[in-house]
C-alpha cells in the first residue's frame, strides 16, 4: 500500500459495530481501490475494533478516541488529522456507500479546473421507523461550479456522504465546526461552496438511513443550540441572502417554541426578513407571554402526533429493493 493514498474515507462510530462493519465493507468493494479507510470510534467498549482488525486489511485504520470525540465532528476532525489521502470524503457508520461512488467523484475532480475543491453526488435517503425501510427520496445535486446560489436557495440537496473534499480545501476553511451540532454538515458546504467551485456527480452513491429518533439530529436541544450557534456566527450573511436567512430563521424560530424561550423567541422574530404567517403570528404572540409554554407546547406535542409523515403512509420495503439494480450483486456480499 502507498504512504499516500489517493482517498481517505473517514468513518466516525458510535456503538454502531455491526453497522460501521457494513460500512467499512462498502468501501473495500469500491471499483477504485486506492484508499485508506479510517475508522474513529467514540465507544471503544464493544465489538467495533475486533469486527475491523478481523477484515485483514491493512488499508482500514482503527483508532479509539479515548474520550477526545464527543461527537460526529470533533470525531470526523480527528480522523482528518491522520488522514493521509489527497482526496478526502465521509461516511457515517451506520450508511454506506455504492461501489462507484469513489471512482465517479475522483472523475469528476480530476476532469475539471483547479479552483474546485469539491464534489458531490447523489444520495438515497432511507427513512427506518420500527425497523422497517421506507423509501424517502433521492438527493441529487442541483448545481455545479458556483453552488452558493443553489445553496442559499436551500435547493441544493447535499448530505456530508454526498462530498469528497480535497484535502488543502477542508484544511483552508477549517474543517468541521463541532459547535454546529446537526448543522454541522451544511455548514461546512456553505463554507466549501463560498470559497471553491464544486464538481457535480449526478448519480445516487451513498444510502443515508434516517432512524426513528434515534438519530443526534433528531434531538431538539441539540438542533437549537446548533443552528443558533450556525446563525450567528454567521449573522453578516443575513442580510445578503434573506430567502436562506427566512427559512432558517423560521427553523430557529419554532425550536425555541418549543423550548418554552419567550426572550431568545421575540429576539429572532424581531430579525426575520419577513412576517408573514398564521404559525408567526401566534408564536409572535405567545412570546409576549412567559409562561405560554405551559399550554400551548402540550398542544403542539399533542397534535403533531396525531399525524404522521408522509413517508409512513407508503409500505415499508426490503433493504435490497432500495439499491439500484446495478449494485445489488456486489452489496448483497455485505448486507
């Protein structure tokens, strides 16, 4: 194997070992085949490191993170700093990617202009409610080059599976920002897609699973710590992209309803592009009342549960029927 190898596929893991197993089997079946893939492990305590070191192959690197993880970020940080490929592109362990994801983005790269730093692909996102699959959608690029207008459009459809990086581009706008938390992925792109041209594969490459709330971004505390903090540390942006800072604000807005906080809620109403809406109204209103939170968040609870998601209106289907024909033969291997 080479010191260098052209792409590092970072895994970060989480008590996931039969999972990140399938993930980092996904990679070794790659029709490209010079990579590196590395694993960082947040846990350490089950069956992760066995289940990797028992592959035999000296392309996938496990390191235990002894408590200097914590989270997706800081893990996929850590990993980046002993990766050693020219190329570098993310996996989360409970996903896996299509056998050509590697070798189309490498393509791509390497057949377009030096100011792109990135590429991104298609992505099939799987939704698992009670350890059933539902098919969601596919994610596929919408832009190529100058993706920051598609980005703040909120029109361009990219996952943190969907990119492979070059490596001085991850390392000149500064990597993953951990204080992000479930933005932690759009945030970076916006940054990418601000800095660097983007190369686009239009093809799906990577299943993401969405689990029934199991996930980190499923979490509420965490998703309004993380896009306030996204919000402002970048409020310059604001101003000059009000479609982008209207949706988000709208996203932030609704999760400190939730979270019973009248001060921080009329604050951001007070910086929203636009008013308009029955929902603003009414949590306009209720932040003039400190205590609304004690009737109306049991409603809101009460009455969101009542509906289900579209998606669980369809029938659950087999794992095999979510890949796409010309990559059931060699996935079925690692199912």
């Amino acid at each position: 194997m080479s010191n260098s190898p052209l792409v590092s596929v970072i895994i970060p893991t989480y008590k996931r070992p039969q999972e990140c197993l399938r993930a980092v089997r996904s990679v070794l079946i790659q029709t490209l085949q010079d990579f590196e893939i590395i694993v960082g492990d947040d846990f350490g305590e089950d069956e992760t490191k066995k289940l990797i070191e028992n592959l035999g192959d000296p392309r996938v690197r496990y390191f235990y993170n002894q408590g200097k993880g914590g989270s997706a970020s800081k893990n996929r940080n850590l990993c980046f700093s002993r990766a050693r490929g020219k190329f570098i592109t993310f996996l989360d362990s409970d996903d896996f990617i299509l056998p050509h994801k590697l070798q189309l983005q490498l393509e791509a790269l390497d057949a377009t202009p030096d100011e792109l730093g990135f590429a991104i692909s298609g992505t099939r996102v799987v939704k698992i409610c009670e350890g059933k699959y539902y098919r969601y959608r596919d994610l596929i690029p919408a832009a190529s080059g100058d993706i920051s207008g598609t980005y703040f459009s909120r029109k361009l459809h990219c996952y943190n599976t969907s990119m492979m990086v070059k490596r001085g581009a991850l390392i000149a706008v500064g990597g993953w920002d951990p204080d992000m938390g479930p933005y932690d992925d759009s945030e970076l792109l916006m940054r990418l897609g601000l800095k660097y041209k983007a190369a686009r594969v239009k093809e799906v490459s990577t299943l993401w699973f969405d689990h029934d709330n199991e996930s980190f971004s499923s979490d509420q505390g965490a998703r309004l710590k993380g896009l306030e903090g996204f919000l402002l540390k970048h409020e310059s942006l604001l101003g000059k992209y009000p479609m982008w800072a209207d949706s988000r604000i709208r996203e932030l807005i609704k999760l400190l309803f939730l979270a019973g906080e009248p001060i921080k809620l009329k604050k951001w109403l007070d910086k929203m592009p636009s008013h308009t809406g029955l929902s603003l109204c009414l949590m306009r209103g209720a932040s003039l009342f400190p205590s609304y939170h004690r009737l109306l968040r049991p409603v809101y609870f009460f009455l969101s549960k009542l509906k289900n998601p579209d998606w669980l209106k369809d029938d659950s289907v087999r794992l095999e029927d979510l890949i796409p024909p010309e990559s059931l033969k060699q996935l079925k291997l690692i199912l």
